[in-house]
C-alpha cells in the first residue's frame, strides 16, 4: 500500500499510523476504512482486494463493501463465487434483470467466467432447462488445418475457457453427466445457424470475433423463457483484415433497444494478477506507439 500512496504507514500491532499531508492522509484513510468495511461483511482480504480498493481510491462508494461480499454462487467443492469488483457485481446484476446482455471488456474481467456462474445459478433453480455455450472458430494467427482429428476435436481448444468455468462451478463428473444429458451444450458458433432456443441461458463468448451476418444470426436465436450473454474484448478482434467486427456493430445498433443491456468492464475490474492491470494501460496508452 505504501507503493501506492503518498501517505506513510506503520503497522503497530492492531493499529495503524498513518502521516503525511493531510491529503495524502484521508486518500490513505479510505483504502484501509474499505478493505475494514470488507473484513467486517465476512469477507477474507485478498491482496486482489487490496489492489482494488488502491485503484479505486478516487471514488469509493459506502456500500461497495457489502455488494463484494454478496456470495453470488457456492460452487462445487464449497467455493463461494463473489463479484470481486463493483463493475463485475453491477454485469451480474444485469445479467439477472435483463434478456439479453452484452459483457464488453479487456482480458480478465471475469466476462466469460460469471456469465457461466450466472448461467449455473439460474439452473440450479430451475429458471432455465439448460445451457448452451458458443465460441467462434477464429485463428488467432495460427493455423488449425494441420490439426488431428474431425471440425469437434478441431474447435474443442477454443471452447476450454467455457469448459474451465463450468469444471469450477459444477466439478468434472458433474458436467460430463449434464453435458451427456444434453442439458449443458459446447459448440461452435456454426452449430447455432438454424435453431431456436427456448428455455436456455446461452452464451456466446470472444463475441469481437464474430462478423456482422454471424452476430444477427445468434443473438435472432433467442427463444422464450431464454437469457443470452454475450461478451467480448473489442480490442482483441482476430477477423481476417478488412472484416468488422460483429460485436461493434451491435453496440451501434441496439444500444437504444429496451431489453438489452450493456455492462462495460475496464482494466480496474482485471482480477489476475496486478501486472495484467498495467499491461493493459501500456496498451491504452496512445503516447507509447
């Protein structure tokens, strides 16, 4: 904390000192007053929180505290799933009064891994009979033709963040015996053309790769009693030079539709590790080019 604030501090058993200028003494003052307000809702200090309550120490909100240790989800194995930011609790809240929501933010916001948390909530309680999870098949700069095996086995590596949160919600047996069911689906993009889904909660993950046409066909999907997330990084668009980005086009187009919601995370919310924060302001930084 010292780091990162112009105050000093000195731990003195249960006590704290802080000196410097009086300034510098009241910012220090609300970081360690938020992360005592966390501890006192029940939650375990992280230094991830300590490194949220330093980057947000310009506009701290009185009741944050209480929103981040709201336990959104106890997953499998005991593990309580809590927003970790007040831009992830403010997503997860338009997840749950909305149709339809668009997640939009860089690496490590936690877009893709609440949607799924959100989307196992709400069949656990049997809001939905099942959950459709979609990515499209983009290269990143690599080649899959090369690659062994049938189109499934092909595009399996793109969808392993969606199975990666659903083994952390639900356990390992547990997803293979709903996904056997057919009451929890992984599949490309491609695999949506034609259908309608009704009574699901579908998401469609690294959304800034899909094209304009590819977009209106998913999210034209929707079914009733349904819920769709889509999420993306719109600074991360690996379409072929020249092609648009679908997810752009839809935040033109339907920012004004009643029903769709849109939640916008920003380096603040990145709950990896700190350095992924400032990775991603050097990339933001127009000066460094």
């Amino acid at each position: 904390m010292e780091a990162n604030l112009a105050a000093q501090l000195l731990a003195r058993g249960d006590e704290v000192v802080i000196s410097g200028e009086a300034a510098e003494v009241k910012e220090a003052v609300r970081v360690l007053g938020h992360l005592c307000h966390l501890a006192t809702c029940g939650a375990q200090v992280s230094m991830l929180d300590v490194n949220y309550a330093l980057a947000m120490r310009d506009e701290q909100r009185a009741d944050i505290a209480e929103k981040l240790a709201e336990v959104v989800f106890s997953a499998h194995g005991g593990k309580q799933i809590k927003a970790k930011t007040f831009g992830q609790w403010q997503y997860l809240q338009n997840i749950y009064h909305n149709d339809m929501v668009f997640g939009i933010g860089p690496a490590g916001t936690g877009k893709t891994y609440l949607a799924v948390i959100a989307a196992v909530a709400a069949l656990k309680k049997k809001r939905v009979s099942r959950i459709v999870l979609t990515r499209p098949a983009v290269e990143a700069g690599e080649k899959l033709g090369f690659l062994p095996g049938d189109l499934q086995e092909k595009v399996d590596p793109y969808l392993r963040p969606l199975y990666d949160a659903l083994y952390d919600a639900l356990g390992f047996d547990n997803v293979k015996r709903y996904m056997e069911r057919g009451v929890i689906e992984v599949a490309p993009l491609a695999y949506m053309r034609g259908r309608t889904l009704d009574d699901a909660f579908i998401i469609l993950d690294e959304a800034q790769n899909t094209t304009g046409p590819q977009m209106q066909m998913f999210l034209t999907r929707l079914g009733l009693g349904s819920k769709m997330v889509i999420t993306g990084d719109i600074t991360q668009v690996d379409l072929p030079h020249g092609q648009k980005s679908g997810l752009v086009e839809a935040q033109r187009r339907l920012h004004k539709v009643k029903g769709v919601a849109f939640s916008y995370l920003t380096k603040v919310d990145v709950v990896r590790h700190p350095l992924v924060q400032r990775i991603i302001a050097a990339y933001e930084d127009k000066e460094q080019l």
